[in-house]
C-alpha cells in the first residue's frame, strides 16, 4: 500500500459526545461503568481506575500541544471515522503505567487513518505506551501505527514526532502496521507480532526500533518498505530499521522493497 507523505490536516471539529481538557479532546469517556461527562485530568490519570474506554466517532483523543496521562488497569480507545489517537503540535501523551495490564487501540475509519498517528506541525510530540499488553488495530487499509515529523534533516534532530512502546507483549494487526516518516521515531520493547501486509514503511531519515536489548520475541508478518511514493512528498529514502530477532522463536516473513 502506497501513501502519501504529509497527511491532511486534522480537523478540530468535535462530535457531540466529546468533552476537552484545555487542547485536548475526549469522545465519549466511560470509567468503570460510568460516562464521565467532564473528565479531568485528575480523574483521568488515577491508578486506581478499573476500566476506561473512550469512544470517539472521529478521534478517541486528540492533542494539540498539551499534556495528558491515562491511567488505569485496563484501557480501551476506539475510533469510527478517524484516528484513533491523533496526537499533534508537542506535548507529551503518557497512556499506561505500572498498573495497566492491557492497551487496545482500534481504528475502524479504513484507509488513510491509524490506530495511531501522530505529527509534527510546529513542535514536536511524544506518546509513551506502558502496560503488559498493548494491542493496535486498523484493518480495511489502515495503519497500526504512524508517525512523521515533517523533516528530512540527517542527523535526525533531538526532539522528533516519536513514539515509545514498553510492553512484555505488542501485537498490531493492520494493513499497514508500522509508518515512520521524515525524521520519526518509533521504539517498542518488550515481545512484538505484527500481521499485517506491510510491516514498516519508512523514509526520511527516520528511525524504527524494535526490541533493542533483545530479551523480547519478535514475529513479523509483512514486508519492509523503504519509499518516496508520491510527488510532493519526502525524496529522501534512506532511513533506519533496527531490527533484534533474537530466540529461536522470532522470525519475519517477507521481503525488503524500494
């Protein structure tokens, strides 16, 4: 699947059911049991939280330059017509922590859009995951994951769009799984499945890593794209997977494009 480098802008038009936090906005926020009509971010960030899931007919959560932390033991964010989590413009999003046993993030908007996708506009963001089960889906032409900076600069700038992944399991099951463009970067620890027809599309002097101290198992469905697919777009193709299939149970089945 080909696509283009600079996604469109994203709306900030709300759905009815949605509530903010300063730049921050929420699709419907349900906390053991009960619709929270204003969440705050004390609310929001208790460990003591059983079951959040938040449902957005566009976005789950999407930030603009802000700051947000959900905790809890178990986390649901799903989407219908848009990203599931759209995360722009700076700021740190922390989703997860010690006492989170399971993330599940589920984009149904199809082609175009992520269970993630986060970018930078004008500053430069970052999304920390941590639990002991984190799951990302987005079938029917969607992305697991997708990250871009809008820079093509060698070295890479410290301060990226990036996303970082601590989990004992990650699965992402998409037709595009992981997306790192334009001087992004994505680290996942811990054991990794991918299933999806294109593992990682990549450009742009960015960087994916994947289980960098090699305790975790990692099994790869899809090919490794490295393109400048469209006009317009980043030219540059050169960009970095790191790799570590350690154990006898990893593998990746696939191929290597350009």
């Amino acid at each position: 699947m080909k696509l283009p480098f600079f996604k469109s802008a994203i709306a900030l038009s709300i759905a009815t059911l949605s509530f903010s936090i300063n730049a921050a906005s929420f699709g419907t926020v349900n906390i053991d049991g009960e619709i929270v009509a204003n969440p705050t971010q004390e609310i929001l960030s208790s460990e003591d939280n059983l079951l959040v899931t938040i449902h957005g007919e566009k976005s789950a959560l999407q930030t603009v330059n802000e700051n947000v932390m959900v905790r809890g033991q178990n986390l649901q964010f799903t989407s219908d017509t848009s990203d599931t989590l759209s995360i722009s413009n700076g700021g740190a999003v922390s989703i997860g922590g010690e006492e989170t046993e399971n993330i599940s993030i589920k984009s149904n908007a199809g082609s175009g859009y992520g269970g993630i996708f986060i970018t930078n506009r004008a500053e430069a963001p970052t999304l920390n995951l941590t639990a002991k089960n984190i799951s990302i889906e987005a079938q029917n032409g969607g992305v697991g994951i997708w990250a871009q900076n809008n820079t093509q600069e060698n070295p890479r700038p410290e301060q990226v769009s990036t996303v970082n992944i601590d989990a004992d399991n990650t699965t992402i099951n998409a037709t595009t799984g992981i997306i790192a463009f334009s001087n992004s970067v994505i680290d996942i620890s811990g054991n990794l499945t991918i299933n999806a027809e294109t593992a990682i599309d990549t450009r742009g002097h960015s960087l994916v890593n994947i289980n960098e101290d090699g305790n975790g198992t990692v099994k790869i469905t899809g090919d490794i794209l490295f393109e400048t697919p469209v006009e317009n777009s980043g030219n540059i193709i050169d960009s970095s997977v790191k790799l570590n299939l350690t154990g006898t149970e990893s593998s990746w089945t696939g191929n290597v494009a350009s």
